[in-house]
C-alpha cells in the first residue's frame, strides 16, 4: 500500500500552482528584504499572502502559521491593527537597515534624500496610520488573563 504524500500541491490546477509560485517568489524576496535594505520586506509578504490566498487552502493555512504572519500580520489582517511588540518588530529593522543605507550614501545626496523619505513614510505609517492593538482587545489575550487569574 502506497503512502499518502504530504504534498503541499496535491489536487491543485495548473492556475492555483501558478499562484503558488509567485506566492513563495515573493515570500522569499520578503525574507530577503528582511536581511537587505534595497529590498522591501512588508509589500512582498502581503502579496505572498495575496497568492497564497489564491492558490490552495493548504498552502494558505502554511503561511498563516508561519511566525512571521503570526506576529507582524496577524493583527493588521484581522482586526485592521498591530501590538507595540510587532511595531517594534517591523521598525526597529527597517530603521536600522535604512540608517546604515543612509551612513553608506555619503556622498550621494539624493540617495540619502530618498532612504529618509522611505524611514520617516515608514514611521508615519507604522507609527500613526496603523492603530495601536490593546493586549485586551485580543481575544487570546481575555483568555490568557482569565486563565492566569483563575489559577491563583
């Protein structure tokens, strides 16, 4: 008897493993933006999702348990807001990385004009735009205090 692959693409059209490929393209140009500055993390993740999302229920259920989502996208999909933990997560990165594009265009100005429009976009719109999540209005979080309360 033959066993069961765990195929991730098992029953899927030719359509959705065209959408399944450019979905795991972008998601590895977000994780290597994670680690270059020239290249965007957070717009390549949301289009991975977007592709998954059209590819297979299995490869979509993948990515929405990957730490990643989990903890910078989870909270901006379901509830239009993000934690302090997963603000820091996306600024503190990006501000690093940006700073040192911007010590490294030295002698190029308009790179420099260019990488500090793109950090202070980047605060306005993680900082200001995106709405603060409450650890109260999660419902994980009523649980894990209701849980930790009954225990004492």
């Amino acid at each position: 008897m033959e066993k069961p692959r765990k195929d991730l693409l098992r029953g899927t059209t030719l359509r959705q493993r065209a959408w399944a490929l450019a979905g795991f393209a972008a998601f590895g140009l977000g994780c290597a933006g994670a680690a270059l500055p020239l290249i965007p993390t957070v717009p390549f993740i949301l289009l991975a999702g977007f592709c998954f999302a059209r590819s297979s229920e299995r490869i979509d259920q993948w990515f929405k348990a990957t730490k990643l989502y989990e903890t910078v996208f989870e909270g901006l999909v379901k509830r239009r807001a993000m934690t302090l933990k997963a603000k820091l997560c996306l600024l503190v990165p990006v501000t690093a990385l940006l700073g040192l594009s911007f010590a490294l265009m030295a002698n190029v100005p308009v790179g420099r004009m260019v990488v500090a429009v793109i950090w202070v976009a980047h605060l306005v719109y993680f900082g200001f735009a995106v709405p603060l999540e409450r650890a109260e209005s999660r419902p994980e979080a009523v649980e894990h205090e209701r849980l930790a309360a009954s225990a004492e």
